[in-house]
C-alpha cells in the first residue's frame, strides 16, 4: 500500500574513507517495514481496547500469509511496539515463542518451545515469587508433566528431572505398550490440563502473547491442547498469535473455533505494492528522488511479485552484481536500468535465487549447509555438527579438512552468516534466516553427495554418538537426539547388509520409542516400535 506520510531521508553529504566503507553495502538489517501499516494498526487494535481499560479483546489473532511475505517480520515489529509501550507505564508483557516445523511427527513441538520460553521469563522476573504462585495451584503430577514438557519447571519449582523412559506423572518406569496402556488421547488430556493450569495462573499476574508459527503443520493433539489453553482457559488476558500459510488448510483448528468466531480476528499479508517496494529502495539507498526509485521498483516488482524476501535477496543479487552500486563520484547509489533488464532477463524465483546464492558457495562450505539442512532441525548446534563432519563418510569424500576443529567450523559457518543465510543463536547455534533457505539446501543433497543413503547412516552414527558423548539428557532443538539419529538410520536402511546392522536398528528404534514416550510423544513412540518390528520380520 501507498505510504501515508512522506519518506523521511538522510541527506547525502560527502564522506570520508571511514564513513564510506560503512555506506558501500545496503543496510537491510536496519531497514524499517514497509507497506505494512494497515497490518499493524490492524494488529493493535486486536490487542488494545480502550473502552475495557486496555484488555485484550480477541483471544485469537491470524496471521496469513505465503513463504517470505514476512509474517514474522511482522509479528516482531508489533512485538517491539507493544513492548515500547508498556516500558513507558512500567508494565511487563510476556511474549512467548514457538514454531512448528513441516517435518517433525513430533505434535508439541511449537508447544513446547513456547513453554519453555514462558518457564524462561519467569525465571528472569524477581517481582512475584512464581515458584510460590504455581506450587499454590498446581498439583504435583502436573508439574511432573510440565517438566517433561521442558526442564525449565523443575528448576523453577526445584524439582528433580525425570530421567529418559520414566513415566510423566509418576516415579515408576514405563515403557510403551508394556504394563499399562498408553495413547495419544489419554497423554494429550493430561497435557492439556497441565498447560492450561500454567497458563491461567501466569495470565492472572501478567498479559500472555503466545505466537505460533507455521500452525499450518500442526497435529491433531497439539489443537486440542491449545484449544484448552486459548479459547477454554477462561482467561481475557491471553492471546493467541498464529502465522500460517494459506496451504494445506488446517480442519481440526476450524472445529476448534466453531461457534466463536467473534473471538478470532484474521489478518492477510499480501506481496508488497509497487510504491511500497519504492518506500524500501528510498530507504535503502537513502535517496529522495523518487522518480529513478520508482522506476527501479516496478521492475524489482515485476521480477519478484512484491514477495519481501524474495525483494531482498533479488537486491542482493543485484549488488553482488554490480547492477547496483555505491558511486563514490555523486556520493550516492546508482543503477543502470538498461542493464537491469537485460541481465536479468531470465526469469528467476526464489527457489532459484536461493539455489545460486548456495552453489556459488566455496565447496566445502556448501556441503555443510546441506548437511546442517539435512540434520532435520531449524537450528544447529556446532558440536553435533562437527561430530558429524568426523565421521569416516565425510572424510571420504575429501570434501573438508580432516584436522577440521570446531573453530575453523565456526569460522566457515560465519561466512554463511555474512551471506544472509544462517544466523547466530547464543555461542554455539545456528539457525537457517527463513525456512525456504533451509527448504532448498536440503534438497542439494542428491546433487553433491554420492549416496544418500550412506549419507543418512553417517549422520544417524553421528547424532547417536554425540548424544553418549553428551549425556541422555541432552537435547537439541528440543528433540532427542536418540530420535533424530534412528531416524536418519531408518532412512538408510536399504544400505544395511549386515545382520549386526539391522539388530542394532532394531534396538535403538526401542530406544528412540522410550525416549519419545518420556518427552509425551505418543504417535512417533508408537510409529519406532513399529519400524523396529517390521525390521524383526524381515
């Protein structure tokens, strides 16, 4: 949409060698949003109500939208200003995260991040005595429950961790399928009552924004979890924030809101108009001509659809290529459209521009990309990649250093941060800028590694070793590494000629069951001990 106001510029003056290292590159870190003003106006008055003394008066607010269009962008933007606000009167919000990932059976995995992320702030917050408040109201089995949710509650409640294979909700070990019957249901009923207790009690002290991403992944229990959580909780004082795609469509959440329509307020993102993509080149380039920005955004429109990411990236490349350039002569940027036009004739999406940008990587550090991708998490930890890149496969392959140390390691993966591809999370992760990047590498693998299923045995090895290294309580991401290396395992299974081969499969499949039925996740328990049969059979 068209900007309301006028573009406030930074004039151009001339500069020194100092000030214009710093101005050779396009600053999108920094870069305000863009078209997006009747989205966030839409997003605050969802929030604030001034009429009923600035409660909030939906429960549930949805963000849709498709890949890149910038729903997260969004949501942190609305995150910023809310928080701006409330430092203001001196009052606290909690903004808690979690994000659903495509490939994971795993259906409280967003949840869970989300949680562990609210247990997080309640340590950091030293006004209210939490451990004090939760302990008042809620019993001890559904604090048991909690803690295997995430370890955070039982240092908030200083409480002993269960160990892997032990039940949630007593102190007797339990494994799937033997003694007692366990299901998906009987789990998911527990569960809900646990978080929904968590939720009421915190909500009465504080406001809570739960965001959940890519909702549109999500799995039958973790909506009937929620549900109880958001629309059942009897609480006015927290909102549900959900981004989705407008594919695949999500049945059991419109069950959920059946009836309560009024409750939920929807939101569109839409790809960028073509003056919107203006107001971004005039902020980027710091020029107040419009008419040669103008000119420059209809064709960056027409090349990417409007679509955000697909903006950026598509700059980028274009600055990589010299097609647009910092002019130390006029002290300002400069294109050629002419040139524009002819050397980027062919049409290119994101998927391509994605794709390029990693294969023009140096070898060795494409191959880690597509490995990190392949791993199956949206963040990496360094250690189990490394340990990863030691085994015999990768050695083989010549496609690294075999002194390689966890340093050099980092120092490769910096690069790809510097390429806008990964980002820093703490000291040792990494976590792919947008799924689409994470989406195309891992796709790379059949292309730059000569057999997959060996590729899927070293990493599964890996995972497996890095997790006896570490501990049985480690875990990365969230998800046992127990279940992530039979899984890569299982994927190599066709490569397995050995009877000790299979048997040890078979026994970690066993392993990973109880692992995943320590950590509440039914259907992937059941689904190992399935695959760990029907190799017994065979």
């Amino acid at each position: 949409m068209a900007a309301t106001k006028p573009l406030v510029v930074a004039p151009r003056t001339p500069m020194g060698p100092r000030q214009l290292s710093r101005f050779q590159h396009l600053d999108f870190d920094n870069l305000p949003l863009c078209g997006r003003e009747k989205e966030m106006k839409m997003l605050t008055s969802a929030y604030y109500d001034e009429d009923r003394q600035n409660k909030i008066k939906t429960r549930i607010l949805l963000v849709e939208g498709p890949s890149g269009c910038g729903k997260s962008v969004l949501i942190k933007h609305f995150q910023e200003t809310v928080l701006m606000m409330k430092k203001k009167n001196g009052k606290k919000d909690f903004f808690v995260f979690g994000k659903q990932e495509e490939l994971t059976d795993h259906p409280f995995t967003a949840l869970r991040e989300a949680t562990n992320d609210l247990l997080s702030q309640l340590l950091d917050d030293q006004s209210l005595d939490w451990k004090e408040i939760i302990d008042a109201e809620m019993t001890l089995n559904q604090k048991r429950l909690l803690v295997s949710l995430s370890p955070l509650m039982a240092r908030l409640c200083e409480m002993q961790q269960p160990t892997r294979g032990q039940s949630a909700d007593d102190n007797t070990s339990v494994m799937p399928g033997a003694d007692r019957s366990v299901s998906s249901t009987w789990g998911s009923q527990f569960l809900r009552l646990a978080i929904r207790s968590l939720f009421r009690i915190v909500s009465r002290e504080r406001r809570v924004i739960l965001v959940q991403d890519d909702i549109q992944w999500a799995k039958r229990d973790y909506w009937s979890v929620l549900g109880a959580t958001i629309i059942d909780s009897g609480s006015e004082n927290v909102l549900f924030i959900g981004t989705h795609r407008p594919e695949p469509e999500m049945p059991e959440f419109r069950r959920l809101i059946a009836g309560k329509e009024d409750q939920v307020t929807s939101i569109e993102l839409k790809n960028l108009s073509v003056d919107a993509v203006k107001d971004m080149v005039q902020l980027l380039t710091r020029r107040d001509d419009e008419d040669p920005c103008l000119e420059l955004a209809k064709i960056l429109r027409h090349r990417t659809g409007g679509n955000p990411m697909f903006l950026v990236q598509f700059i980028g490349l274009l600055q990589d290529r010299r097609l647009i350039f910092y002019a130390v002569s006029s002290f300002m940027w400069e294109w050629d459209i002419q040139k524009i036009l002819t050397d980027t004739s062919i049409a290119e999406n994101l998927v391509d521009v994605f794709a390029s940008k990693i294969d023009e990587l140096p070898v060795e550090l494409k191959t880690v990309m597509i490995t990190a991708a392949n791993i199956g998490l949206s963040r990496f930890d360094i250690q189990v990649l490394h340990c990863i890149r030691q085994s015999s496969f990768f050695k083989g392959l010549e496609l690294k250093d075999p002194d390689e140390s966890i340093d050099n390691l980092k120092s490769l993966l910096q690069l790809a941060v510097a390429e806008g591809l990964l980002e820093t999370i703490g000291a040792s992760q990494f976590k792919f800028v947008h799924d689409k990047i994470r989406e195309v590498a891992k796709v790379m693998l059949h292309g730059n590694f000569p057999d997959v299923d060996k590729f899927h045995i070293a990493l599964g090895n890996a995972l497996i070793q890095k997790e006896d290294e570490l501990g049985e309580d480690y875990e990365q991401d969230g998800t046992d590494l127990i279940i992530l290396g039979s899984q890569h395992l299982n994927c190599g299974l066709a490569a397995m000629t050995s009877e000790t081969e299979r048997l040890d499969l078979i026994r970690l499949n066993l392993r990973a069951a109880q692992a995943a039925f320590a950590l509440l996740w039914f259907t992937p328990a059941k689904e190992h001990l399935a695959i760990g049969m029907e190799i017994a059979r065979t």
